[in-house]
C-alpha cells in the first residue's frame, strides 16, 4: 500500500505565464499572433488581480459599475496561461494590465539589481475602465494608473470597425509606456517638476524605451520579423513603433510613435518643445545606437551564411539564421536597455537634462563593462550627437572619462 506520508509538499511554481494581445487587439485580428507573458508567480494573489505591487480595481466611472474581479489562481484560468485575450471580457482586461505591468517592474528589478517597492506599503492601481475617453494616464496623487475606452471613428475602417469599442488597457504598449511613468515618478519624484524641456520630455523618452524594448522579451515574435526582414530590422516597422490601434483610431494614420524612420536634423532637437516629440528623438537616438550594434553583431552570421560576401541570396532566410539573428536581437536589446536603465542611478534628484542622462548612462555603463567589447557606448553618444544632444566633456572615445564640463550639462 502506497503511504502519503513523508512526501514533499509540492512547491508553488516560480512563474505564472498569462496570454494578452500582441501588441494590441488590432495588431492581433490582422496577424493572429498573441503573446504569453512569462512572470513571477505571486502565492496568495488576490482576486482582482490584488497582489503585493499591483492592485486592479476595476471601478467603471462613466457607467458606475463594478466589473467582476480575475481570479488568476482559479484551477481552469491557472491551467491556460490564464483567459483567452476578449475585447468583451472585462477580466482578461485586468489579466492583461497586471501581467505587463509585472512584467515592466520585474525587467526593472533585474536591471538595477534590487527589488523594487513603491513608497511603504503603496501599492500601483491600474484602472482598467477608468473613464470614457482616447487617453491612458498615471496619476501621481492617486497612484494609479487610468486606463480609459472610446469609440473607434465612423470612418475609421482601416483595421477596426467603425464605432467598435477600443480599450486603451489591452495595448501592451500603453500599459508598458505608463507604468514606466510610474516607476519613474517613484524613483525621481521631482521630475514632475518642468524646471526645464527636457524633464517631461525625459520622462516621455523612458517609458517609450521600456515599452518598445519590451517587445524583444518575445523572441518568437522577433524571430518573425527578422525572418520577415531578412534581418533588415531597421524595416520592421511594426516591432519598432508603439500603440499601433491606438495611433492609427486617433487620426494619426499608423502608431503612435515609432523609433526609426526620420534621418537626424540636430536643429530640430533645439527647436522641439512638445515633451514627446522632443522624448522622440532621444528615443530614436537610442535605437540608432540600437541597430548599429545589432547590425555589427550579426555580421558574422552573415558571412557564415553567404560564403563570405555577407549579402543574403534571395528567397527566405533559413531557420537556423533567424535563430541566431533573432538571438543577438534580443541580447542587444536587453544590453542597450539595461544601459539606459542602470543610468537612472547617476540621474540629479531634480532638474534632469537629456546632458544628464547621456553622461548619467556612460558612467554607469563603464562601471559595469569597462571595456565595452561591442563599442555601444561610441554608438550611443555618436547617434544621440547626430541629433543634437550632448553633454559638455562626454566623448565618443570609450577610454576617456566623462566627468567635468558644465555640471547642469545643458543640452540644448
Ligand atoms: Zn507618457
């Protein structure tokens, strides 16, 4: 007879894996493609979800309602990764907002090498149907983030239907995008303060960077638009911009944003005023850096694969190539995020520059890789110098220090 004694509990699972759109429910109608975000498993999450970080509450202002909470750890819901992702299920809603918001905090966490906590015992709320309108904002007084809902236009035919419902809180960008803000309002609470262009534009220019570096958490996803590509990932549009439904039902006729495309005009950085146009050429700054690394570390594969000449035959890339490419892909985006995100250390409490950050991100960086095999940092400080921006005494050489010159490190 068989004793049930003496046997090991089973442990809780490390992860929790939870399904959403990929990158919002447009994108996914017109590819079929959904992600599976990969996050820490909370014991005792709460229906909500309503764990140690995040709360959803999801009180609906506009038709003063209470939708009914996820329960994440109901047996059939834990069994699937968690609710197929619905427009008209309010609860995959939530899942969705806490899965990337988890997401968002737990790749901070591993950048800067510590837990991250909100002030005492705070915690972040997501509203996921906080109002009716074409907006998704962070709240510092509330610590919340609102998520709201609208209408697609009556002309709006491109990908949505005319008049559908479109929810701000199903983009993987926009969550991404303002939990950023969050975060960073929790590290640098001043930064709410504009002493200069640059701070709001900062705050713009990061959590675009979380939120489009987040889609390289996906390495099947990359590895189709590198296949898609032929590895061209400067062509890849729909990897490289953010809040595709989002731009194009507000009028805007494609994303949001996108980090690639525009060729660098130095002046336009000293005339742009509006914080995420101004974020936007850091931003595009970053991914120039971005994809001249990405470009000189898959050099090699390419000669591997073309005997030599480095120029791709036609036809499709075989399966291996993309594999290898989509891996330095990732790897590169998690180096170059990283390095933006260690920067936050070395940032002024108060009166932050675009001077700051670059000198901030170079100091921080050469702690870390002193020798910078990859010459990232020349790339970054060059490409952010093609677009005008510059702290006084950082130079492109990795060898020299970048300490000294004007220490407001005004950049405009
Ligand atoms: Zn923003």
């Amino acid at each position: 007879m068989l004793s049930t004694h003496n046997l090991p509990s089973v442990p809780a699972p490390d992860r929790r894996r939870l399904r959403a759109f990929a990158f919002d429910p447009m994108s996914s109608r017109l590819s079929g493609r959904f992600l599976t975000l990969d996050i820490p498993f909370e014991t005792g999450l709460k229906a909500g979800p309503d764990g140690e970080l995040v709360q959803v509450v999801d009180y609906d202002a506009t038709r003063r309602c209470w939708y009914q909470p996820v329960d994440l750890d109901d047996p059939p819901v834990l069994a699937q990764d968690g609710l197929r992702p619905s427009e008209s299920d309010p609860r995959s809603h939530q899942q969705i907002a806490y899965a990337v918001t988890m997401s968002v905090i737990e790749r901070f966490q591993r950048f800067t090498g510590r837990r991250f906590r909100w002030r005492g015992d705070d915690r972040l709320r997501l509203v996921p149907h906080a109002f009716f309108g074409r907006n998704a904002y962070f709240d510092p007084e509330r610590r919340a983030v609102l998520f709201g809902y609208y209408r697609a236009g009556e002309t709006d035919t491109e990908a949505n239907l005319p008049g559908q419902m479109l929810f701000t809180c199903l983009s993987v960008d926009i969550i991404a995008h303002e939990v950023t803000h969050a975060i960073v309002h929790r590290m640098r609470p001043l930064f709410t303060i504009a002493t200069n262009p640059d701070v709001f534009a900062f705050h713009e220019a990061f959590a675009d960077l979380v939120a489009l570096f987040h889609h390289f958490l996906f390495r099947d996803i990359v590895e189709e638009f590198v296949a898609a590509s032929r590895s061209e990932l400067a062509d890849a549009a729909a990897l490289l911009s953010l809040a595709d439904e989002f731009g194009r039902s507000t009028g805007r006729g494609g994303p949001l944003r996108s980090a690639v495309g525009s060729e660098p005009v130095p002046a336009e950085f000293r005339e742009t005023r509006e914080p995420h146009t101004r974020g936007a050429i850091f931003v595009a700054a970053v991914f120039d850096a971005y994809l001249a690394t990405y470009k000189a570390q898959i050099a090699d594969l390419r000669r591997l694969a073309t005997g030599g000449s480095g120029v791709l035959g036609d036809g499709e890339l075989s399966p291996d190539l993309v594999r290898r490419i989509a891996g330095e892909a990732v790897r590169n985006a998690d180096r170059v995020l990283g390095m933006v995100v260690r920067g936050f250390d070395y940032l002024p409490p108060v009166d932050v520059t675009f001077g700051d950050v670059v000198r901030a991100v170079v100091t921080a960086d050469r702690d870390l890789f002193p020798d910078d095999a990859i010459n990232l940092r020349g790339h970054l400080v060059e490409a952010l110098r093609r677009r005008g921006i510059f702290p006084p005494g950082v130079v492109s050489s990795p060898t020299r220090r970048c300490c000294g010159g004007d220490r407001r490190g005004r950049s405009a």
